[in-house]
C-alpha cells in the first residue's frame, strides 16, 4: 500500500495524474500519451516500491485538446465514487 498523499489539491482546471509502472520507459509512454491530450504543467518521477517507477503529472484539463475535450464535456460521474483498494 502506498503512503497517502497529503498534498493541497491541485488548482481549479488542473489534475494531478500518478502513474506507476515496472520501468521509466513504461511510464513516460504513458505519460506521453497523456500529454497529446492535455497540456502539461510538471513532471515528476520516483522510485516505486518493489524497484518500479512513480511518474507525477500535472495536466490543465482546460487546455485540453480533442478528443479528450469531447470526452470530458460529455461525460457523466460515475454512481459510484468507492476508492481503489489502496487508495484511502
């Protein structure tokens, strides 16, 4: 289980994105496609438990370009708001 993380919440128009993956590599090819969506404001990498990689980003998702911009214009919260079972 991971430490919870006690960081302010990201501003207004902004999105805080984890990404943990076995390798940097594996990591930074999802972040990459992250950001043909999404502008980007910081990048951020760590190691994992178990010798894997943390990648932290930052995404305004008011610059968002399509299709995510569709995505998220249309979509509707989900009825059901349970964490992931190592989120607290």
């Amino acid at each position: 289980m991971y430490p919870t993380d006690t960081a302010a919440l990201p501003s207004a128009g902004h999105a805080e994105i984890r990404i943990v993956a076995a390798t940097p590599e594996a990591a930074r090819a999802v972040a990459q496609v992250i950001r043909c969506s999404f502008a980007g404001a910081e990048q951020r990498s760590y190691p994992a438990p178990e010798g894997g990689t943390r990648l932290h980003l930052t995404v305004d998702t008011a610059s968002a370009a399509e299709p995510a911009l569709s995505w998220l214009t249309t979509s509707r919260p989900s009825c059901r708001t349970d964490t992931h079972i190592d989120e607290v």
